[in-house]
C-alpha cells in the first residue's frame, strides 16, 4: 500500500514515544519504544482520527483484538488493511 500510510502511523507512534520518526523502526514493539497502555490507547484514538476508520481494538483485552499490535509493521499493515476495507 502507499508509504503514506505507513509514514502516518509512523508518526503517531513517533509522537507518542517522543521520538523522530526515523528513530521507530518497523520491528520495534510499542514496548521497545516506552509506549504503556495509555499511550497505545491514545495512539489508536489518533490512528482512528487521521484515517477515519474504526480500529477494532478493546483496551481491556488488547492480546484478544484483532488489530495487530505486536510491532510497528504489525499495526502499519493492519491499518493498511482497515483503509483498504473502508475503500471497498
């Protein structure tokens, strides 16, 4: 799909660990990055915002989602498929 994307999500998630961009790497986990609970919730809140799409999240039982969050490329291709979906 379009580096677009890919650069959004990589942004958010950048300015939730305060960090550059460059400095989030694909395989990275949002722990690896100092991202907590709080931040990945704020960060689907902001992904959700910027694509105006539905993530299909539940912060109380994140390991039971469907949405990938085991890594930085996780949630980039997840977020890919949800704006593929929503194009139709």
């Amino acid at each position: 799909m379009s580096d677009s994307v890919k650069d959004k999500v990589i942004g958010i998630i950048a300015e939730q660990a305060v960090l550059e961009p460059s400095d989030v790497k694909p395989e990275q986990s949002l722990e690896d990055l100092g991202i907590d609970s709080l931040g990945l919730v704020e960060s689907i809140f902001a992904i959700e915002e910027a694509f105006d799409i539905q993530v299909p999240f539940n912060a109380n039982e994140p390991t039971e989602s469907d949405f990938d969050i085991s890594s930085v490329d996780a949630i980039v291709r997840a977020v890919e498929a949800l704006v593929a979906d929503q194009k139709g």
